[in-house]
C-alpha cells in the first residue's frame, strides 16, 4: 500500500469515528461554540450577516453558507483554526481515538422522547446552592466544595417510580433529587442520574440511585474538566471527595460495568482510576478498576506509536467495604474532633 493509500485509509478511519460527534470535537479543538448554535449568523470563513449556518445534517459537522458553499467538519476546522488539513486530522485523531464508531444511545421515536424528558427533568432543576437538599446532603458526607460542579443540578419535587407486574412505572412519591448530567464522548447529554434525597440523605438506601436510561455505553458525569490528568471513579460522591482530597478533575462512570468503558481523550497523559474496595462483596470494585486499568495500558502503545506516552494507576482503599467517599468522610471527622 502506497504512503496515499495509507493516508487516505487514516483519513476513512478518522471519518467514521467521528461521525455523529462533530459538535464536541469542533469544541474541543478550539472552535466558538457560538458558530455551532444552528442559528443563522455572519461566515466566520467570509463575513456577512446571517449567510451562515451550522446544521450538522448528517452527523459530519455540516454548515452551509450561501456565499461560500456547504461543507463539513474538516474544512470548518481548517478555516476557522487557520490549520492545514493534515494538522487538523492529527487533532481531531487524538480526539477521537476512542470513540466508538457509532453514537452512544439509540435512535428512533423512544430515544427522541427520552431526550425531551431528560431536557425537560434539567430545565426543571436549578444550580445547587447553599442550603438546598443537595447541599445538605453532600455536607452530611463531607462534601464541602465552594463550587458545585455544573453537570450537577438539585431538582426540588421529582418523581420516583417503581414498576408493576405488567411492566408499567407508576409514580409513587416525590423527593428532592441531586441530578447528574451523563454526558457521552461528544460532549452531549444522553441521560441523567437521580439521587433521590430526604432530610440531608439518600431518601431510600440502596433504591436512591437510578439512570433515567440504560445503555450508557462509556459515559460519565463530568465533574470537571480533564487536564492532562484526569481521576476515574465509579460513584459521584467519590469523585467529589477525590476532587476535594487531590485537586484532580475527576468523571464518575457511575458502575462498575461502565467504569471498564469509560470513554477518555487521548490528550489525557496520567489516569488515576479510584476503585471501590469490595472484598466483602465479591471484588467487583477492584475488578473492573484493573480490567479498566488493563485496557487503557494495552491502547498506550497506540498512543506510544504516535509519540505519545500516558501512565495509569490504580488506588484502592485499604479497608473491605469502603470507598473514597467514606476515606474522605473519616479524614473530615477526624479533624473535627481534633479541633
């Protein structure tokens, strides 16, 4: 295979893996997500008024101008970042390296409803402050941030549903709810995560936790954005009190299943992956974190063939039936009794 066989091969990957992702890569690259808003605007390639207009139309990062023509992600990056297309590929390479071929979630009528109520749930929700429900709880825990993150939201008065025989939820109470935003590896929203709370804690023990939907696939509730360090964890309250116990930005895969495929940029150099300790309840915490730790050493070496080099480890807390959340809250109570 000639040295454009092989060009044009990389270029057909990178195309595919990017499909259905467009507007978070352009985002990450450097691109104003003002020219992404879908709205009628000036060219950011040749001026004007509203000529403009991002469509995404069939998932390539499609825009239109009624001066300069349509085009795609590739040729929008390389005018608006002021790059040749061989740079471009190379950043958007590093992007997408691991992002699955297809998008996270289904398509068709039952996905597009579950996106309406996902929109509709976070609307309904406000930031957390000082005080609210939420806030309480997360103090309970030890949680004190100054700033919550924003893919966090306390929703006052949410529904919670259990099943019947025939397979129909039916509404049985309301509770305040700490909401978290899943985002897959585009950047989008694909569902939410409902803590449901009472009285400063979880409202009904091990029932308090529920996905809106299943399917996940990788995603995770970004509590910060990744440097090119980025802490793993299963749980938010973990990655809360990692972030509060490292400094780190830290993602909550949310399970054990999911945390094994978490989705992560190749612009992540080191990797802390923060497993819960299990071994009073079959290893599955410290399982999935080295299955997970296993898997991004093994895509290591394609990065290291690029020039890249990335290092992960793996911590564990000391004590069986114990996770970050409940190290960081006896670290908390310790200093208080010390004072």
């Amino acid at each position: 295979m000639s040295n454009q066989d092989d060009f044009e091969a990389r270029v057909r990957e990178v195309k595919a893996r990017a499909h259905g992702h467009w507007t978070g890569i352009l985002v990450a690259l450097g691109v104003d997500p003002k020219i992404l808003n879908r709205k009628n605007q000036p060219c950011p390639m040749c001026g004007g008024t509203d000529r403009f207009q991002y469509t995404d139309k069939f998932q390539e990062g499609n825009y239109y101008c009624r001066s300069c023509g349509a085009g795609g992600g590739f040729k929008l990056a390389q005018h608006i970042l002021g790059l040749r297309f061989g740079e471009v590929l190379e950043r958007i390479e590093q992007q997408v390296g691991r992002l699955p071929s297809k998008p996270v979630g289904h398509s068709g009528p039952s996905a597009q409803r579950m996106k309406q109520l996902c929109q509709r749930i976070w609307h309904e929700a406000r930031p957390i402050s000082a005080g609210d429900e939420v806030d309480r709880y997360l103090r309970n825990r030890g949680l004190m941030l100054e700033h919550y993150p924003r893919t966090l939201r306390f929703h006052p008065e949410l529904g919670y549903y259990r099943k019947e025989g025939s397979g129909k939820s039916v509404k049985v109470a309301t509770y305040p709810a700490m909401l978290g935003c899943v985002q897959g590896p585009d950047g989008h929203g694909i569902t939410l995560h409902r803590t449901y709370l009472s009285d400063g804690a979880k409202a009904l023990g091990e029932e308090s936790k529920k996905l809106l939907s299943s399917g996940i696939e990788g995603a995770a509730v970004r509590l910060q954005e990744p440097t090119d360090e980025l802490g793993i964890t299963e749980g938010v309250e973990n990655g809360l009190a990692v972030q509060l116990a490292t400094g780190k930005p830290v993602w909550a895969a949310l399970n054990c299943g999911n945390l094994e495929r978490i989705w992560i940029p190749d612009t992540v150099r080191r990797i802390c992956i923060y497993g819960d300790n299990d071994a009073d309840g079959g290893f599955e915490g410290q399982a999935s974190a080295y299955v997970l730790a296993r898997r991004l050493t093994r895509e290591s070496k394609r990065l290291h063939d690029k020039g890249l080099s990335r290092e992960v480890q793996v911590f564990i807390p000391r004590r069986s039936g114990t996770d970050w959340a409940n190290v960081w809250f006896a670290k908390v109570a310790s200093l208080r009794q010390a004072a």
